[in-house]
C-alpha cells in the first residue's frame, strides 16, 4: 500500500514523466529496499556538508529532469576522495541542461545484478532479474516472472541465469546472501503491484550483492503518461 509520502513523489515527478533518482531512491526506501546512503544537494554548500557527514570516498550524479541516462551524458563520477574533486565535479555538472542538483551518495561493491519491472500489454506486471551492470544489454542473462512472485520464484529465477554460479560463489568469491536477494526481490514486487496503475517500467541497476547484503545502487522509475 502506497503511503502519503510515496504519492506525493509520484505526483510530483509526473510533468518529468520519470521519477529522478534521488527521489526513486527515497521511494524504494519507503518500501522496505536498501539503498546507499544519499543526499540531493541543490547548491555548493550543501553538497559539501552532505559529503562530510556520509564521509568519502563518494559517488556523485547529475541530477536533471533532462538527462534519463546519465552515464551516457557524463554525469556519473565515482571514487570522489576529497572536497576539491566534489567542487570539480558540482562545477561541472551545473552547466549541464535542466541542472536540478546531484546526487551524493556512498560507494558500494557487490555483485552487479539488475532488477526490473514493466507493465506487459499482454499480461500485465513483471519481474525481471540478471546479471547487471554496463554489459547487461551484452550478455543478455536474464529471466522474467508475473508479479506478484514468492521465495520460490526467486530460487528458480536465479536457478534460471547462465551466470547463476557467480551469485553462489565463484573461484574463491563470497556467495551472495540469498536470503537478503529474496526479500528485496519480494518487496519490489509487492511495490510493483502497488504502482501497477502509475508506472511503465522500473529499472534497478546495478543492485549490488554480497554475503551480507542486496542495495540497490541505481533507479530509474518511467511513468505512465499523463491523461488529458
């Protein structure tokens, strides 16, 4: 059930058509699903203070209602290690088009996994799960259910990858916690049931995964379009 807080970040993001990040990542949260700690600083001043309390070294994004990829503009910085990089970077992505701030958030590993969801024409709400990160369009290992899906869709979904091996531990690598993967994947479902009516698709990637942990590390929520 969608509270108060997570309908006003739909209906705020609605001219947008999309939800911008910091605001999907604060929806997620609402919903039970780990994200790194983050904030959306608008001006210099706040995104240094912000810095000091999560601590470097940081990720910084372009936060803009104009750039839905922000990889591809060049408005993803990681490893910012001190102040002056930050000030660089805030610089820089100032001048960038429909400039609303950035995002600053703590540097997460894991196991890159992506985690979506669209609303099929055919047969409505679902659930994809795969290897994620920059070569998800390349290797193409994913595998999908109907919403809503249980533990036991999880298990044969991640039973389902060609890359399942890498989530149970792979030359020497910490198996991912699978307990952990079927909650977020649980929650996002529910969540996805909730926002059937509103969304096109959601796009989580990377989650990263380890031994004790699933967050989600990138969000990106399309909207449905308005209806005159």
């Amino acid at each position: 059930m969608l509270n108060n807080e997570m309908q006003g970040i739909l209906h705020g993001s609605q001219e947008a058509g999309w939800v911008l990040e910091p605001e999907a990542k604060r929806l997620l949260s609402l919903a039970g699903i780990q994200v790194p700690r983050f904030s959306w600083a608008t001006t210099l001043r706040e995104a240094t203070d912000s810095a000091a309390n999560i601590q470097y070294p940081l990720v910084a994004k372009i936060v803009s209602p104009k750039i839905i990829h922000k990889s591809d503009a060049g408005g993803v910085t990681v490893g910012i290690k001190d102040k002056t990089r930050l000030v660089d970077t805030f610089n820089r992505y100032s001048t960038f088009e429909g400039f609303a701030g950035i995002l600053i958030e703590e540097m997460v590993t894991g196991l890159e996994l992506i985690v979506g969801a669209k609303i099929d024409y055919q047969f409505g709400p679902v659930v994809l799960l795969g290897i994620g990160g920059t070569g998800v369009e390349i290797y193409q290992d994913t595998v999908i259910r109907m919403a809503p899906i249980t533990a036991t869709d999880v298990r044969s979904m991640v039973n389902g990858l060609k890359g399942k091996r890498l989530l149970t531990g792979y030359r020497g690598s910490d198996p991912v916690d699978s307990e952990q993967l079927t909650r977020l994947m649980i929650r996002f479902s529910r969540l996805l049931m909730d926002l059937e009516d509103q969304i096109e698709s959601i796009d989580l990637n990377p989650v990263k995964c380890t031994g004790d942990q699933c967050i989600v590390a990138d969000a990106r929520i399309m909207l449905k379009p308005k209806t005159s």
